[in-house]
C-alpha cells in the first residue's frame, strides 16, 4: 500500500467520523430542544411510574430469594417434576420459610429495614445459584397451546383476566380487611421493629403467615407489594390446578379448570388485594398434589409425605380454618395405607402429623407471647384485650341457618351460586356458575370415569368435602360466617373436580346432539358475559392514571374511598400526640397518629353492657388512657341500627347521647357519615 492510499483511507475515516458525530449531536440537540419545551411527564408521573416499578420490582425480587430458598430446601425432591411444578412447590415452600425466619426476627425486636436489606442480599447471594435454577425453570416452561376454536377463545379470556387483576394489583390498597387488618398488623409490627399485640384489634391472633411477607415487603419497599404478592399465589394456584387436572383427567379438564378457576369474580378481584385467602388456596392445593405424587409411589415417596405435611403446616399458619386440612389428609393417607399393615399406617400418618405441627406451632406460640392464648382469639377467654362477653359477640351462636332457616343448609351451594354477591348479606361473594356448580355434574361423568380416576376422584371429594362440612357448621352455627369467601380456598379442587367432570361429556355424544359441543358454546358464551362484567368494572374503576402517575395515590383513594378517606386525610392533620378512638369504624391502617379502631364494633356495646358504664365513667376512663379525640362514624351506627342485628337497647344510644353533650366537643363534621370530637 502506498502513502497515498494511506492518507487517503485514513480522510476518508476522519470525514465518516466527523458526519457520524455531527448526526448523533444534531439529533440529540433536536430532541433535547423538542422535549425541554414538550415534555413527556411531569415530576409527579414520574414519581408515579417509580412507585409501580419498585413495587414490581420488590415483589419479583422477594419473590426469586423465596423460590432459590425453596429450591435449596427441596430441590432434590422436585426432581422428576415439570419445570412449573418444581418453580411454584419451591416457591411455595421459600416463601412460606421466608414467613417463618420474619416472624423469629420479630419476636425477637429484629424488624427493622435495613437489617432485612442486609439479609435479604445476604441470602440472595448465598442461594443464587437456586434462583438462578429458579429462573431457568421458569424460561423452561412449556406455555398450553390450543387445539380448537374453543380453547383459542378460552387463552384470550384467561390472558385478558389475569391482565386486569395484574393492573388492579398495581394500584393503592382500598379493600376492607386490607385495612383493618392485613396491612395494619404489618404497620405496626413495622413501627414497633418487632411483633406485637399492642392495640386491640383481635384479627392479630389469627396465624399470620401471608402477613410476614406483607411486612417484609413493606419493610424494604413498600405497602404496593403486598396486594402482588397475593396475586402471586393466584397464578402459582392457576398452575398447580391445571397441572393436577392434566395429571388426573388429561389435558380438556386441565382446560375447563383453568376457566372454572378463572370464572370466580370473587378470586379475580382478590388477586389484586392485599388479603390470604388465595395464599391458602395455594398451599392446599399443593398439600393435595403432593398426596397425588405420593399416592402414586408411596413405597418410596416419603419425600412427598414430608411435603404433604409442609404444605398442611403453612396452610394451617395462613388461615385457622385450615385445620381441616392436616385431617383430610391423615384419612386419605390412612385409606391408602390400609393394606399395608398398621405398623407402616401409623408412621405415616404420624410423620404427616409431626410435621404439620412442627410449622404450626410458632404462630401458636407467637400468640402465646403476645395475648396468653394460644389460639387467640379463640377458646380462651383470658387473653390480651378479650373476655366472654366479647367472644360471645364474635362467636354470635345461635344466629346461623340452623336456629333461621334449618333446611337452607342443603341448598346452600346453590344459593351461594346463583343468589351470591360481593358486599350484600347473601354470602358476601360472587363466585360464578362454574366453580361449585361444575362439581355436581360427577354423576353424570361417573360412569365415563375409568377406575383410577374414579378412585382420586373419591380422595378429592373428600378432601374437599371435610373442608365444605367445617364452612357449613359455620353456616349452621353464626350468621356472622355466612361467606363464602371461606370456602374460597378448596376452589382449586373443585375447579379440578369440575373440569374432569365435564370433560368426559364428550362420551354423550350422538349424531342426533353434539352435547360436548353444545356445553362448550354455553360456557364460552358465560364466560364471554362475565368477561363483559369484569372489564366494565376495570373501566370504572379506572386505574391506570394512579399506576402511571396521572393520578396521585390521595386522589384515587379518595376517589375509591369516598369520605373515609378525607376523613383519614383530615385525622392525619391533628398533633402528633394526638389519640384517637374510633366508634364504628374498624379501619385504621391510614393514620398517622394513634388510632384505636373498632376491630370487631363492639367497643361501645362492651362499655355500655358488659361494664354497665356510665357516660361519665367512660369519658373518665378514656382520659385515664390518654384518648383525645373520638370518631363516631354516624352512617354505620345508623346502619347496624337499621339492620337491627347487633343488639343496641335505646339506653345504649342514650348515654352516646349524654357523652357527647357533657364530655365531648365537636370538631369536625364530614356530612352525616363520621363526626370527630375533642375529649373535653
């Protein structure tokens, strides 16, 4: 090469280069002009956008240690499993531990965030080549592909429901027990830096499994993820249902039990609330599943009894009502072992039960520690903040269908059905036609059912029958209990159930009526109307400007809350050594300042009836306390007045009356639903 060519080569780079410089500076000048003066969001969207991202962020974050925690736990045992089945039992199993170890740091004063920063990276680090096997598995998932016209329409429902409970999961907390009590427990735990029972609010007894990640999350991000972690259960306890319906019925049922699950309005809508009812959905699912794989090798499947017991014991430290559980299991597992001698039944039946108790015992000593009772708020009448009058006011026997209307218990399921809606007296919850419903078209798939299917069908009836007999005392005994909400967490096998069920109707098949065909257009058809109801309730709610950062969190609770907010708005602006006591009004997690709420609205009743105390001797009792403000909410005392259930007498009224015109200074009204007054 001559000299020439070189220095001619070596022009034309310094020309290209120059040219490549001057574009990238010309565009970036054009585009930095044209946003300085046209600009994309503003401070408050962008602060927005960053709240939701961290909180996703925070979720998935939490979430990955859980699973590489699940993974280091019983990874060895997931091994023949599908890459989805061994990702959601480990993260079961993670995320459950991870409750444990939060619940030991509390009770010992260690809540505070930056040591669980600190641990949190700490553990990430040691078990991160398990997350990463966490993160494998999941990049491994075989997602379903559809077969027919049917399934196609059923993906796009199923798709476009979890989008909107994914959104819905975005947005500030506004659900009821939210804020009585999922979240305050969490807040004040936070507050304390360790677990405590310090105010009355009774709910903090109940085992708290789901709330330890509540806290955790609140500690290191915030409140935003508590609502994705419930979400978070909702598709682990989609994927395990499906998979079990697969496994037992094959790949049709695991379709319809994919849309029954998803047919629920109650479970979409608790998918994006920060509430435990589809955390415990989950963990009995996995507890069946596990006896499915260990019914199927029980010569060597002391691996699934040992989980069995894992998933029966974090169930029971979700919900009390899980007790059912550990018992269903125990006789299926004995039904199973009867030929196989009494020496082998007992062991494993007490393995099961050793287990089982080992990961329940904490949260019954926790409650120990903090009230006396082990069982709080239940059995005993001696515990922090509690008597008989007031477990009689909880309990109310005597009040359920038994002692109204006897023979409503048989058709109970069908009222629930048909008549159940969300937020009214019939059963407090929409659950759809499908997920109970699907269960009572067994006898017409029985014959169709070979002998093995018919044998687990037996064993998933039972399960679920045991759990929907507790429910039905419940019904029975108190209409306090007349919800469905808590029959919610066996929906995962009666989805199961229903989808093996209806998927043998293809075998009533004639030339003269293609029944299967039929059935399909009318579920899709239903699933399309409810589609309809669920979207139409996203666009009311209108979410998105609050995720985006359109909206400020304030404004949309308001929007959401109505006067509750203002007025938790308004409380907020009081002295920061300000007490208040709440009249009628349970929940308290947005204040700022010192609130006692209503847990059970009974405070009043207690004083008035139990104690017999005069308006002057409360309002004396309430200065000795420190009380300086009280709350009435007005429009729920006018409501439970109404309603005429809670037994308020007129001289109960009378001396509410009299402590507001002797001892009471009102200070601020919010139209005729809450009024604040000032302790005189």
């Amino acid at each position: 090469m001559t000299e020439k060519n070189g220095l001619d080569e070596q022009g034309l780079r310094v020309k290209w280069l120059g040219t490549a410089v001057f574009l990238i500076f010309w565009l970036f000048v054009l585009m930095a002009g044209y946003f300085w003066a046209h600009k994309p969001f503003d401070t408050t969207q962008l602060v927005g956008l960053g709240r939701t991202f961290i909180s996703i962020l925070g979720w998935l974050g939490i979430s990955l240690v859980g699973a590489g925690a699940g993974y280091w736990l019983v990874e060895s045992w997931l091994q023949e499993e599908e890459p989805v089945v061994r990702l959601v039992l480990a993260a079961g199993v993670g995320l459950g531990s991870m409750s444990l170890g939060v619940l030991v740091l509390g009770l010992m004063g260690g809540i505070r965030p930056f040591f669980l920063w600190l641990l949190l990276l700490l553990l990430a680090f040691l078990w991160r080549n398990y997350w990463r096997q966490a993160l494998a598995d999941w990049l491994a998932i075989t997602w379903p592909r559809p077969q027919d016209g049917f399934q196609r329409v059923w993906l796009i429902y199923i798709i476009i429901n979890l989008a909107i409970a994914f959104i819905l999961a975005l947005v500030p907390e506004t659900a009821w027990d939210a804020l009585v009590y999922h979240l305050t427990g969490p807040r004040l735990f936070l507050e304390a830096g360790r677990i405590t029972h310090a105010i009355d609010l009774p709910y903090l007894g109940f085992p708290q499994l789901g709330e330890m990640q509540f806290l955790l999350g609140m500690a290191l991000v915030g409140d935003g993820t508590a609502p994705l972690f419930h979400f978070g259960y909702g598709i682990m306890g989609l994927a395990l249902t499906v998979v079990m319906a697969r496994r037992l019925f094959g790949k049709t049922a695991a379709w319809f039990s994919a849309i029954f699950y998803l047919s629920v309005p109650l479970l979409l809508g608790l998918m994006g609330d920060a509430y435990v009812d589809i955390t415990l959905l989950f963990y009995m699912t996995a507890a069946f599943y596990a006896f499915v794989r260990w019914r199927e090798n029980r010569d060597a499947g002391l691996s699934w009894l040992i989980l069995m017991g894992v998933f029966g014991g974090m169930s029971a430290g979700v919900k009390y009502t899980a007790v059912a559980v550990p018992v269903a299991l125990a006789v299926s597992v004995g039904w199973v072992s009867r030929r196989d001698g009494w020496l082998l039944l007992g062991r494993r039946v007490m393995i099961l039960a050793v287990v089982t108790t080992g990961l329940v015992l904490p949260w019954l000593l926790e409650n120990w520690l903090t009230t006396g009772n082990p069982v709080y708020p239940f059995l005993l009448t001696n515990g922090r903040f509690w008597d008989a009058w007031r477990q009689w006011w909880y309990d109310r026997p005597g009040t359920g269908l038994w002692a109204t209307a006897p023979w409503r218990l048989l058709t109970a399921p069908l009222e629930a059905t048909i008549l159940g809606t969300t937020g009214t007296e019939y059963y407090d919850a929409t659950i759809g036609p499908f997920i109970l419903g699907g269960v009572f078209l067994l006898p017409v798939a029985w014959p169709f059912l070979r002998r093995e299917e018919k044998a687990i069908t037996g064993h998933l009836l039972w399960f679920f029958g045991v759990n929907y007999a507790l429910w039905l005392m419940g019904l029975a005994r108190s209409a306090l209990l007349l919800q469905t909400r808590l029959l919610l967490p066996v929906f995962g096998i009666t989805a199961v159930l229903g989808g093996g069920a209806i998927s043998r109707i293809r075998h009533l098949r004639r030339p003269e009526l293609a029944v299967d065909w039929l059935v399909q257009v009318l579920v899709t058809l239903t699933l399309g109307l409810m589609l309809f109801t669920q979207v139409n309730e996203f666009v009311l709610t209108n979410p998105l400007p609050v995720i985006i950062g359109l909206e400020e969190n304030g404004r949309f609770l308001t929007r959401q809350l109505g006067i509750y907010q203002q007025v938790m708005d308004d409380i907020n602006q009081l002295p920061d050594d300000s007490k208040i006591i709440f009249l009628w009004e349970p929940r308290s997690y947005a204040c700022q300042v010192t609130c006692l709420p209503d847990a059970l609205l009974d405070r009043w009743l207690h004083l008035t009836q139990h104690e017999a105390a005069t308006a002057d001797e409360i309002a004396n009792q309430w200065r000795a306390e420190g009380i300086t403000h009280v709350l009435l909410h007005q429009e729920g005392l006018d409501f439970i007045v109404e309603a005429g259930f809670d037994p308020i007498r007129s001289q109960d009224l009378a001396i509410l009356a009299e402590l507001q015109t002797s001892h009471l200074q009102e200070i601020r009204r919010w139209q005729d639903a809450y009024i604040l007054f000032e302790v005189k």
